[in-house]
C-alpha cells in the first residue's frame, strides 16, 4: 500500500512540474508573439536586439520590471524625451489599426524580452 501512495504521489509531483514547465512555455511564446502582433519588431529588431535606429534601445536581456515601468509610462504618454514619445505616437495615431498593449500583455512581452 505503501508503495502505491509513493508511486502516485511521485507522478502526481511529475505531472504538476510539467504543466508548470508547459504555462511557462506558453508565456515565454505568448510574449514573442505578442511582440511581433503589436509591432514592436518592426522598430526594437527580432528579440528586441537590432533596433532600426540609434533613437530605438536595445531591449534584450534587461530587467522585465524596468521594461514594465518604462513601456507603461510610455504607452501612458509620461514619457519625456523624443524617443518615448515617438513610441507613444506611434500607437496611438490615426492610422494605427490596432490597440495597444493591454497591461498584461506588456507583462508578457517584457517578461519574454527579460529572457533575451
């Protein structure tokens, strides 16, 4: 009897750590994807590594907190110099067709862009 309740406790531990490792995945691919949906690769570069231009950071491998703080602000339209307006512009002009980010699809994104 012993040995049955091991058993399913260990598969029961097993199956838990896959679908942890499988929400896990799906966020990671949900943040790409979500980068590429809204636009975000056509100025920071694939991974967010090869910006377009000088004025664009480099967003790879930086901090998801500090991501957040500064994409929220900026989508916010508190962003101060050209480049955070120039981002905030660009979202909401007249010829954008889509919306923003939601706040937790920027979660997603600079949680992904984090792990660059």
């Amino acid at each position: 009897m012993k040995h049955t309740a091991l058993t399913a406790s260990l598969l029961t531990l097993l199956l838990s750590t896959h679908t942890v490792v499988q929400a896990e995945d799906a966020n990671e691919n949900a943040g790409a994807e979500l980068f590429k949906f809204h636009g975000c690769v056509n100025c920071h570069g694939a991974d967010g590594k090869s910006p377009v231009s000088k004025m664009v950071p480099e967003l790879a491998g930086k901090p998801a907190d500090e991501l957040y703080s500064k994409a929220t602000k900026i989508l916010a339209g508190e962003g101060s110099n050209d480049e955070a307006k120039l981002m905030h512009a660009a979202f909401y002009s007249p010829s954008s067709c889509d919306a923003p980010p939601s706040d937790e699809q920027v979660k997603s994104i600079t949680e992904w862009l984090s792990m660059q």
